[in-house]
C-alpha cells in the first residue's frame, strides 16, 4: 500500500509517462517505467503505447536481461488477453454459424 506508494515513480515523471511527453533519457523516468514494469505492469503498457519506438528503443536498452524477459511476457500477456477477448466476443456467433464445433455459446 502506502511503502509501495512511496517507493513509486515522481509525480512529475508518472504525468509525463501518461500524456506521452517523458524523456525516457532522464533518470525518474526510466526509474518509474522499471518501477511500472516490476509492480504495474498496465501503467507500464499504457505508458509504452504512448511513446515513440526510439524512446521505446531507448528504455528497453537499458533492460537487464531478466527485465527484457520480463517487459516481452508482459506484452505477451496482453496480447493473449485481447485475442482471448476477441474470441470471445465472437463465440456466440461462431457456434450459431457451426464455425464454433462443438463449443457451447455459454
């Protein structure tokens, strides 16, 4: 709660993450985005769709090993949850077709 809020990101670097204005360069924000990808891993995916691939290129270079396992499983996780969502929006209309097999709608 209240130590992991303290421990977080600057005020001023969290705001800039958010309207996709930070320079990855400066030391607070790489600190917050490491601090995004190790405790939350949404703000780190809404801060990453909000910059530039060479500020992207820039954070990620700094990535030890590990952290860059870490950031590819985090998008992955993202990506299998959009797909996961799509199909399932699409399930009643699959099995109504015959599309779905033998799949129940519910």
């Amino acid at each position: 709660g209240r130590l992991l809020e303290a421990a977080g990101p600057s005020p001023r670097a969290a705001r800039e993450l958010e309207q996709g204005a930070a320079d990855v360069q400066r030391g607070d924000v790489a600190d917050a985005l490491n601090f995004y990808l190790k405790y939350r891993p949404e703000a780190l995916l809404q801060a990453v769709d909000g910059m530039g691939a060479e500020q992207l290129k820039a954070w990620t270079m700094q990535l030890l090993p590990g952290e860059m396992a870490h950031f590819w499983c985090v998008q992955r996780a993202r990506q299998l949850l959009v797909t996961a969502e799509g199909l399932a929006s699409r399930l009643p209309e699959m099995v109504a077709s015959g599309e779905g097999g033998e799949m129940d709608a519910e």
